[in-house]
C-alpha cells in the first residue's frame, strides 16, 4: 500500500531490522491530507466529478491505512510497514503525524494521543521521537529519544487540539510554564 516510500539521512534513525524499502505511516497521512485537499479544492472550483473522485481515493488511503498500519497490541499506529508489507512495530511520534494529517479515526486517534502522553513517550518537555521503552532509546538521540519542536507542533497544536483528550494535554503543556519561565530569567 506504500503511497510513499522512505529512507532515513541517519545510520540511527530506522529501527527496521534492516527490512526495506518500507512505507512510513506519517507519509500515507501526507498523501491522504494531499488527496483530501485536493478534493476540497475541486469542490470550491466546481469540478463536482473530480471532488468526488477525490473523495472516494481519500476514504480508500484511510480505510487501507487504518487496516495495514494499526497495532492493536501497542494501540497504536506501527511506524512503517516493511517491503513485504509487514509492520515494523516501533512505538515512535511518527503515529501523532497521523492525527495531525486527519487519517487517523476519531477512536484510534484518541488512544494514539493517550499513549504519546503517557509517561513513556511525555518526557514533561514534549512527546520523544521514540518511546522510552523500546531498546534503541536514547534520549540524546536525535532519532532515538530526542524531542523535535516541530514534531511536538504537528502532533500537539493541529492534531490533538481536535480530540477530547486536549484538556488533558493542555493541563500537561501547562506544566511546564514554571520551568520555562526558570530557564528565562
């Protein structure tokens, strides 16, 4: 189903056990954002049969996606799916990607966002590229354990804030307001 396929610029960055090529769950949320923008777009352009058509490859990138990339072991989004299509079960922040594209579902995107808050993934100063439980976790890492703005942007501020889970994340974030305003003075 690899809509896009990738490769790490890091030696450090796949924890794939060398299988590739492989598809990255945030890149099938890009395509599905790309594909439901485009939809919007040939809406608002009156090109009805084109928005359609949109439309009915968006559902199909999600539907597949959300049937090849979910892990209900980890109760999560899996970080890839190897050449053979064989998921590579990483607990990484590539799943909150998912939630800010929108591919992910309201349920599962709800429990995405209830593990990467959780002690093993919220470090207090945001969510790790890698959970503090898999092996290769190395908090000085950029690809293993480090925590990326960006990626703490993307996640939080787009793709929770439409979940019910945001009090809960913004009483987090709050948190830190005291250690910021230290780390100022």
């Amino acid at each position: 189903m690899s809509v896009a396929e990738w490769k790490m610029p890091s030696s450090t960055g796949m924890v794939l056990q060398q299988r590739v090529p492989f598809a990255l769950c945030e890149a099938q949320g890009y395509a599905y954002a790309a594909v439901s923008t485009a939809a919007k777009l040939a809406h608002a352009l009156l090109h009805r049969a084109e928005a359609i058509e949109f439309l009915r490859r968006a559902e199909y990138l999600r539907n597949r996606f959300n049937d090849d990339f979910w892990c209900e072991e980890m109760s999560t989004y899996v970080m890839a799916l190897d050449g053979a299509k064989r998921q590579c079960c990483v607990l990484s922040s590539n799943a909150g990607q998912c939630l800010f594209t929108g591919i992910a579902t309201h349920r599962r995107a709800a429990l995405v966002a209830e593990r990467m808050l959780s002690g093993e993934w919220f470090s207090g100063w945001g969510i790790r590229t890698i959970s503090s439980s898999e092996a290769r976790f190395n908090p000085m890492s950029y690809h293993n354990g480090s925590i990326w703005p960006h990626d703490n942007a993307l996640i939080s501020f787009r793709g929770m804030c439409e979940l019910p889970i945001l009090k809960w994340m913004m009483r987090r974030w709050i948190s830190m307001l005291p250690v910021l305003v230290r780390m100022s003075a």
